[in-house]
C-alpha cells in the first residue's frame, strides 16, 4: 500500500465532503487514524482497508489502485443499489421521467462545475 491508497482515501473522502473525524467515525475508527493514513505515517490493514472502503463508499480494489471506480464503486454506495433495485420495478413512463430528471441534475452540475472552475481563474 502506497501513495496511491494514501491519495485515494484523501480524495474520495474529499469528493464526498466528509471530515477525517466523520470518516472516522463512519468506518468506526478514531480522526488520529485517519490522520495518520492520509499523511502516510500508518497503513491501514485489510480489515481497516475494508471499512475504509464501506465508509467512502468504493471498493477496496479501487482504494488499493488496482482499478479506476466503475459499477462497482457506484452500487457498493448502499443508497444507489436500493435506488437500482427499485427502478427494476418501474412503468417505462417512469423510467423516461427518471432519465429526463438525470439529464436536468447532470446539466446543473456541469453548469456549477464551470461557475466554480471560472471563479478560481
């Protein structure tokens, strides 16, 4: 376990707006822990790796670098699977409405990206 582990969790940790401290109390850990994987002074062990990984939402192949984040990544977030399950279930109608609402949010966000990366020009 290298930099890459170390700039992942960082990353990830980041991407989902969360504090050592609330990182390390989703992956029932303490902020000192966290602390230490992030500055590199202490590699987490696979247990620890696999409640890291539980708590960010992501695999542990994508923590240890192995691959990039995927499908995978996306249905171990437990809010997204029960989302897919669901939709399994839905009318056609439905599921255009859901796309046509997944092109409106991709839209904003995109939008936002650009204001925010205008802005730090």
């Amino acid at each position: 376990m290298g930099e890459k582990v170390i700039s992942r969790i960082k990353l990830r940790r980041r991407e989902l707006k969360m504090t050592q401290t609330q990182l390390a109390k989703a992956a029932n850990l303490t902020p000192a822990a966290i602390s230490q994987f992030e500055s590199g002074t202490r590699k987490p062990s696979f247990n620890t790796l696999s409640s890291l990984s539980d708590a960010l939402k992501v695999t542990t192949d994508y923590l240890l670098g192995k691959k990039d984040r995927g499908y995978e990544d996306l249905m171990a977030d437990p809010r997204v699977n029960m989302m897919f399950r669901g939709m399994m279930n839905f009318t056609e109608d439905s599921k255009t409405y859901l796309f046509e609402f997944y092109k409106f949010l991709d839209s904003q966000q995109k939008a936002m990206s650009k204001k925010e990366s205008e802005d730090a020009e």
